[in-house]
C-alpha cells in the first residue's frame, strides 16, 4: 500500500472514531437533557400535588369551620330556647303555689316580713292583684297582726297588675319594695338564668375553654 492510501486509511479511520465519540455524547447528552426534563416535569408534578392538597385542604378546612360554626350557632339557639322554656315554667309553678292557699299565704306573709324590714316607716301600704286583694280584704286586720302586730300596714286601695305576690310601700310612693312575682324575677333574673344553666347544660371542658376566652 503506499503513503497515500495509508494515509487515506489513516483520516477515515480518524473520522470514524471521531464520528462514534460525537454520537455517544450526543446520546449522553440527549439521556441528560431527557433525565433532566423528566426531573423538572417530576418536581414540577409534585409542586402542583402539593398545591392542589393544599387549596383542597384549606377548602376542607374552610368547610368544615363553616359547619362547626353553624352547628355552634344551632347550639346555642337551642340551648337558649331550653332555657327560656324552663325559665316560662316559673309562671306555672307559681301559679301551682297559688292553688295552694295556706302555703301561698304562707308565703305571702314571709314576702311581707322581709319587705317590711327594709322600711322603716310608721304607716306603710301594702298593695295586691285582684284576686288576692278580694281574699284578703277581709281579714286583713287578722292577716297582718298575725304577722306584724306591731306595725300599720294598710291594704292599698290600688291592685297590682301581677301574677302575684305584694308590694309595699310608704303613703307618698317614695319608698317601694317591690315582692311580686314579677318584680322579684327581675331582680333575681341574673341569678335565676345561671341556676337554669348550671343544672340543666352542665358545662363540657370545651365550653369552660370558651367561656374563660
């Protein structure tokens, strides 16, 4: 073979060699791009799994605040209305002690003891509804000294609007102690309304947490 054919040899067998290491980092660096391609396209998944978890989480969350809040809301109203259902049941228990006239007066004379020891007058009147006005007119002399002997305490010519009970006064309507029935819810209504719910919604952990917020 001579110089020239050899050397001819000698550039196609370069060029091959030249041409099969282009092609294996070509084919490396495809498998590069790709793996990479399909990295990011893998990262970029799980980033929008993670967001879509987290709006779908938050909607949930969202959700179901809303019917914790709704439920609570319904709670309460119930709750409420029990106790304002009780709270109308005085009336009728009153009305019950009414029927029963030896304790009803009983009771009376007890409201007019304690109304009567805050007033220290000479002449004091004492007011009723009708119908315990009407019962009472006729033995008040006896009703009141069984009570009070000592002291001038005059049946009003006036009747209370009330479901019962009394109130006392002095002659010029400066000093009132007020023992109806009414009058009394009003000022024990606080109190009354704290009984009502200790006893009947006894308080969970939960609802202790709250309160002390």
């Amino acid at each position: 073979m001579d110089k020239a054919s050899e050397l001819e040899s000698a550039i196609l067998e370069r060029a091959a060699n030249l041409a099969d290491e282009y092609r294996r980092r070509a084919s490396r660096s495809r498998d590069n791009i790709l793996g990479d391609a399909h990295e990011h396209l893998h990262l970029r998944e799980e980033r929008e799994v993670l967001v879509a978890k987290s709006k779908a989480e938050r909607t949930y969350r969202r959700a179901v605040q809303a019917n914790e809040l709704k439920l609570s809301a319904q709670m309460d109203r119930l709750r409420w209305e029990l106790v304002q259902c009780v709270h109308d049941r005085l009336a009728v228990r009153f009305q019950e002690l009414m029927k029963k006239r030896e304790p009803y007066l009983e009771f009376l004379k007890a409201l007019l003891l304690r109304g009567v020891s805050e007033i220290k007058a000479p002449i004091l009147v004492v007011e009723l509804n009708r119908q315990d006005h009407e019962a009472l007119e006729p033995q008040w002399t006896s009703f009141v000294g069984d009570t009070l002997p000592d002291r001038d305490i005059q049946l009003g010519p006036e009747c209370q609007d009330c479901l019962g009970g009394l109130l006392i006064r002095t002659p010029d309507n400066r000093l009132r102690i007020d023992n109806t029935f009414e009058g009394r819810l009003r000022r024990l209504e606080p109190r009354v309304l704290e009984a009502i719910v200790e006893h009947l919604l006894p308080q969970t952990p939960e609802d202790s947490f709250r309160v002390r917020l």
